[in-house]
C-alpha cells in the first residue's frame, strides 16, 4: 500500500523553542494532508486539514498561530509547533489521501504516517 | 450527527476465536468506512474498508458486515491470533471533505 513518512519520529525540545514535524507522501500525490493529535489511550483527534497551495483548516479549539501548517507540495506538509509549552507534549500523526485514487472507488483511501512523539521539557 | 460510535471500550478474545468489534452512526452523508489497526506508539495503518453499496467485504481473516438500514458496520477478525492485539478504530467519511470521524476505539487483547 501507499506509504506515508514522517519524521522525526521523536523529538525533545526546550520550552518555548519551535519544532518542526514533516509528512510525506513517498509514493503517491496527495491534494489532503490531515494532522491529528493522540492522547494516551484515546481516539485522534483532527487538528487541522492541509491542502497544497492553500491555507489549512483549524478545527474548533486549535491555534492557528501555534501549530502552523504549510503544505507546499503534493508530496510534503509541515507542522511547527510554535513556543512548545509541555502540554503540547503528544502524539501527532499526519494522513494523507491519495491523489491517484480520485474517481476510482478507493478515493477516499487514507493513509496513516508512524506519528511522532513530541516530548516539551 | 457526526458521531461514530464504537463498542466494546475493549475486548478479550482466545487464541483461534473471533473478535468482534460493532461500530454505529447517524449521518446518512457517509459513504466510506475504513478500519484502522494501531499498535502502541505507532500510527494507525489501514486495515479494511467498505463503501455502502456492499454488504460485508472480506480480506483474509478480517470482514467488515455493513447494514445500512441499521446504520451499523462491525469487523470479525477470525482465528484470531496473539499479533492481533492492538487497538482498533473504525471511521466513518462523507464523500464530499474526505475527513474521517473516529470512533473512541477498541483495546483487543488475544490470549494466548
């Protein structure tokens, strides 16, 4: 299947400095990167909708000027958590949804990156 | 209307038997229904979907069973095995915005 990578993997970083987590889509064009944030046993949760070329969607309740989310290419996003505080602390994932699969009947096929722990001491 | 409702909260299956995961929804806009396998500290990875206009799809051990009068869709993992044990999440995705909305999960536990 469709391989989604982000990286870093694991992260620390100080309070209040910036840290930036990459998605890429390594074998597929993908128009819709999703970011999401996990707690610990708990569903995900959507932060924001990323398309390429335009401004991302922030769901209820997510700063906009705190993750900032920039989806340059078809292939890449980018999620910068801004003046990290520890409660930023988590599990982010990033999805993206295949490009090729546009009028096929999988064209809803998400795929799912490893995520990638944020640790803010 | 957004909702996805997922039970059980968490589940305990014997090796070899089946594991049954029941998810629920009200909007009527959905048209896609994927199950996401995760492991702890990974992300989840794409297990098995289907779209309403079928009413079970089977891939190897898992099957998804669609009802849409009842607007309900379950996995059956059959001879369930010990590598099974992950959590489970089912979603839910209207054709127009692509964006899933997820059930709470489901905690599988395989004995062996």
């Amino acid at each position: 299947g469709a391989v989604v990578s982000q990286h870093p993997s694991r992260v620390i970083c100080k309070s209040g400095t910036s840290v930036k987590i990459e998605c890429r889509s390594l074998d597929f064009q993908a128009t819709t990167m999703f970011w999401y944030r996990q707690f610990p046993k708990q569903s995900l949760m959507l932060m924001a909708t990323s398309n390429e070329g335009s401004k991302a969607t922030y769901e209820q309740g997510v700063e906009k000027d705190k993750f900032l989310i920039n989806h340059a290419s078809l292939t890449l996003s980018t999620l910068t958590v801004t003046s990290a505080h520890p409660e930023d602390s988590s599990f982010y994932i990033c999805s993206a949804r295949s490009v090729d699969d546009e009028g096929t009947s999988s064209g809803n096929t998400i795929y799912f990156g490893e995520g990638s722990w944020l640790t803010v001491v | 209307q957004q909702q996805v409702k997922q039970s059980p909260q968490s589940l305990i299956v014997q090796k070899g038997g089946i594991s049954i995961i029941n998810c629920a929804y009200e909007n009527t806009a959905f048209d896609y229904f994927p199950w996401y396998q995760q492991f702890p500290g990974k992300g989840p990875a794409l297990l098995i979907a289907i779209r309403p206009d079928v009413s079970e799809k089977k891939e190897g051990r898992f099957t998804i069973s669609f009802n849409k009068s009842a607007k309900q869709f379950s996995l059956h993992i059959m001879d369930s095995q010990p590598g099974d044990s992950a959590t489970y999440f089912c979603a839910a995705s209207p054709d127009s915005n692509y964006q899933l909305i997820w059930g709470a999960g489901t905690k599988l536990i395989i004995k062996p």
